[in-house]
C-alpha cells in the first residue's frame, strides 16, 4: 500500500504514539484527520505537517455527538480510508483497591468508545468499496500485566472485536483490521493513568522511560498497515517474550507473569509505584 492522498483518521492524535502517526502518514503523502479532546495540542500537532490536515477534536465517549464527528470526517474529501483508534487511558493500581468506576471509565474510553466510532464509519467504508481499521491494543491485551486490571480488560476486548470484524469484512467487503501491540513506549500514558479512585497518576514509571520512542513505533505502524499485517507486536525484551509466549507455552507465560505480578504487588503496597 502507498499512503499518498489516503485519507487517515487518527484520535488520541495530540500526543505520544498518535501525534507520531500523524507525523509519519504525512511524511508518505496521507492528508491526516486530527482527533483529540484538546484543540490547542491538536494545531500544534498540525503545525508540523507536510501534507493537508483537518482538525476535528472531540470526546471519544460523548456518543451523541459522534454521528456528526463521522459526518464531518467523510465530507472533509468524501471518504476515510485508514481510521486509526488509538485514543486511550491506562491504569496504575491493584484490583483489591481499585473503585468500580475506575472499570467503568477505562473499558468505556478504551474499548466501547473505539468500537462505536468504528461501527459508526463501517458502513461508509462498506458503500465506498473498502478501507482500514487500525485498533491500538497493547501487550497488555494478550498478557495479564500487574495494576492494570480494567486496561488489560479493555484492550484485551479491543483485540477479541477487531478479529471479529476482520472476520466479517475482509473478504466480503475489503475491509481490513490491523491490531497492534504496543509494549512500553516514551509517552504520557503512565503520567496519565488513572489510579484505585480515578485521579491522574501525575508521574512516570522507568519502565515507560526507558521505552521505545513514539516515531519508532509509528514506523513500525504504518509498515504493517501497509503489508495488511492483521496483528503486529511492537515491543522489546521481556515484553515481546511474554507477547509471544502467551500464544506459544501459556503455562510458562502464566508461572512468569505471576511471579513478576507477586513482586510488583508487594512493591505496590509498600509504596514503591515505579
């Protein structure tokens, strides 16, 4: 696939691993659809294109105004051909501790709010003859990763409809679906992350520190929704071990994870967060 004069519909587009995207599609000639909740982060993030861009910030979870958002993307130059969900919260607390609504909103921003927009422009893709549906998963959406309950919850259901939609639209309609697993990248997400009772974690981790740098990832992105990979795991070390494990030797991925999940847990409720 060439991405010159595709039409891509990024949201989460403001930073971190979507603002990377943006980035690169532009470089290969895509005119880019900016979504985001922040508009003066998203025209910063426009500033730096090549390529045309149109600005078209929203709340990925306030539902009722979403048929308007999809409107306006698809009249911008009459079609979406790649629409990438990548908008997203993450989690840093343990089950035991952590409030129901912190479930609610993390399941709701990360996997029912990407599913609507995608069911929304699905059959615009259908009437058009095809297109791209990228959904932004995460290592945590094959492993089960300590503090992140509700996240893992949420990107491990993103996966489960992804491939079901693959499913149903590959062939018939020439649709296709792109999961992709990141593991740590240099971004906000920990920053970001929602602790037991909801409020902003406010710090990073070392782990996500020492991460892969957003427009590595973003490379590796556009390379697998060029080739039509349907899943790509994008990760280092012990990360993508793990990733691959869970599909090749679960038992061990399970005995791993649960004695690095003991050690996390214990670090946790002595009030080493990192």
């Amino acid at each position: 696939m060439t991405f010159t004069g595709k039409i891509v519909w990024i949201t989460g587009a403001s930073s971190g691993i979507g603002e990377a995207l943006a980035v690169a599609f532009a470089a290969q000639g895509a005119h880019i659809i900016l979504s985001g909740r922040r508009t003066d982060a998203l025209q910063r993030v426009a500033n730096g294109l090549e390529t045309d861009n149109f600005l078209l910030p929203f709340e990925t979870t306030d539902y009722d105004v979403l048929p308007e958002k999809v409107d306006a993307a698809r009249n911008w130059k009459g079609k979406v051909d790649i629409l990438v969900n990548n908008a997203g919260i993450s989690q840093r607390s343990l089950a035991l501790d952590t409030h129901p609504d912190v479930h609610h909103k993390i399941i709701n921003v990360d996997l029912l709010a990407p599913i609507w927009l995608t069911q929304l422009l699905l059959p615009h893709m259908v009437a058009a003859g095809g297109g791209h549906i990228v959904g932004i998963s995460s290592v945590a959406g094959r492993i089960g990763v300590p503090l992140r309950t509700a996240y893992c919850a949420a990107k491990h259901g993103l996966i489960g409809y992804m491939d079901a939609l693959r499913a149903e639209t590959e062939k018939l309609h020439n649709i296709k679906v792109t999961n992709i697993l990141p593991g740590s990248i240099r971004t906000n997400v920990s920053r970001n992350a929602l602790t037991k009772n909801g409020a902003s974690r406010g710090k990073s981790d070392s782990v996500i520190d020492n991460g892969m740098e957003p427009a590595e990832c973003a490379e590796q992105i556009l390379e697998a929704v060029a080739n039509n990979v349907p899943e790509a795991i994008i990760a280092q070390g012990p990360e993508m071990t793990l990733a691959k494990l869970r599909q090749s030797d679960p038992e061990q991925c399970f005995s791993i994870a649960s004695d690095m999940g003991a050690q996390i847990a214990a670090k946790y409720e002595a009030g080493d967060d990192d």
